[in-house]
C-alpha cells in the first residue's frame, strides 16, 4: 500500500507501506522506520494521521 507523506522539510514523499517496520511519535510528527537497514524517515504526519491513512483503528 503506499501513502503520500510530508516530510519535515515540507517535501511530499510516497511511501510503500508494506515495507514499514514501525512507526513511532518524533516531536510533532513521526518517525518511520523501514525494513531497509538505515532507511527511515521523519515526517510532518502524526501517529494517528497515518493510521488512518492505513487503515488501523484503534481498539
């Protein structure tokens, strides 16, 4: 699945998601991790944006 992102410098960026390892809350934002070794990412959306996007509800 890839989603559009905006990174913290305001760039957009898409993402496979299926490549997502974890995704944690950074500052005002959230860092990505991927299962490529030293690929991550910090971007403008927040934890629950992105959950959305993705389709994760909460329980």
């Amino acid at each position: 699945m890839w989603i559009k992102l905006t990174d913290v410098n305001g760039d957009h960026l898409t993402l496979n998601f299926t490549h997502v390892v974890s995704f944690n809350p950074y500052g005002t934002g959230t860092h990505i991790v991927t299962a490529t070794p030293g690929l991550t990412f910090f971007v403008k959306e927040t934890t629950e944006e992105i959950q959305r996007k993705v389709g994760i509800t909460a329980s």
